[in-house]
C-alpha cells in the first residue's frame, strides 16, 4: 500500500489548513485509515482516525473539537481538516492505513505514506 499525502504549508496560529492522503493504483475503500503527527524530538502521536464505514476517533484530546477527519471514497481521499491552529500543532503529519478490527489503536496501522510538514507560527 503506498499512501501519499499532502498539504503541506505555513500558516498563522488560529489559521485552518486541510491534509490530503490519497493512494495510487489502491482504493482505500476496504481500509481504516489514520492520521499521525510527529514533530522533532517527540514521540509519534494518534491524531484521528476513520473507520471504512466511517465511524471517527480522535484520541489525541488536544484535537478534539477542532480536527476533523473524513474521507471521500469516490475520490479515494482521507481529509484531516485542522481548524484553530496552534504552534503546538506544529509536526510532521502521517497518513497511514489498517486493516485491523481494531483501528481505533495506532498499532494496528502497518501502512504508511511519507509525511507532509505543518507549520503553525505564533
């Protein structure tokens, strides 16, 4: 599976900015799919995740409220729409898919894409 995702930009705290993954000669549809983030010197975080009949988690409460995830099987894109941007949103941000029953946990997702940079400037 080879995830790709973009998005990537520089925007002021409290801006918005929408992420995009997308998969080339795969359709995502039989996948759970997730979002990480990462930033330097940190452990890699669960950002949000949705089912493949579209149930939602957000288990990182950070988010919660201003992250939104969702996907889009016909254009067989998953969209995180982050909303209220703080500097501590800063990272790199992951894309990735299960095919676990369990996809609410991060380590049950074995397919990943290459990360797209989020920048958020205070």
């Amino acid at each position: 599976v080879q995830l790709q995702a973009s998005g990537a930009g520089l925007v002021q705290a409290g801006g918005s900015l929408g992420l995009s993954c997308t998969a080339s000669e795969l359709t995502l549809r039989p996948y759970h799919m997730g979002w990480f983030r990462q930033a330097p010197g940190q452990e890699r975080e669960f950002v949000a995740a949705i089912s493949r009949s579209f149930a939602q988690t957000y288990p990182l409460d950070s988010v919660k409220g201003r992250f939104t995830i969702s996907r889009d099987n016909a254009k067989n894109t998953v969209y995180l729409k982050m909303n209220g941007l703080k500097p501590e949103d800063t990272a790199v941000y992951y894309c990735a898919a299960s095919q676990n029953v369990n996809w609410r946990m991060a380590v049950h997702y074995k397919y990943w894409g290459q990360g797209t940079q989020v920048t958020v400037s205070s």
